[in-house]
C-alpha cells in the first residue's frame, strides 16, 4: 500500500477547535449527520431515551475522531518511508 493510495482525510472540511483545550474536531459528512438526526430523532419520538442517545452519539464520536487520528497517523509514516 503507497501513500498515493490512501484517501486523504477530509482536508479542507469545516473545524471546530474547543476552547481552553485546543482540540481542532472536524464536523461529520453527510452520513454521520445523518447518523446523528437518527439518534435525536429516536430520542425525540421516545424510541430511546435522552440520557441513552446522548451517550451513544457520545460514544460514536471519541470512537470516529479516535480511529480516524489513528489512520491519518498510519498514512503519515506510509508516505514518509517510515
């Protein structure tokens, strides 16, 4: 696998960078807004209740922004040789 053929992440895609701490945090696609609509519309018609999406959607987002930190990594040290 070459650095060329590896997708770049979401360069360019809007940011939030969290005050006091300075974590930069990118906002989802399409799809994972999608996602979370689900969640909070699951939650608004009762199906689940409040406390529950908001761990789940919670939960999702370490679990993305934490696996996507980890593949931008990898294709880092693939495209530097390393």
């Amino acid at each position: 696998m070459t650095g060329s053929n590896i997708k770049r992440l979401r360069r360019g895609a809007p940011s939030l960078t969290l005050p006091g701490t300075g974590t930069k945090i990118t906002m989802p696609d399409r799809a994972g807004l999608a996602w979370y609509a689900g969640i909070g519309a699951m939650a608004a018609f009762e199906l689940i209740e409040w406390p529950v999406a908001l761990i789940i959607a919670g939960t999702h987002f370490i679990e993305h922004h934490a696996h996507s930190r980890d593949i931008q990594e990898l294709a880092e040290g693939i495209e530097s040789g390393a």
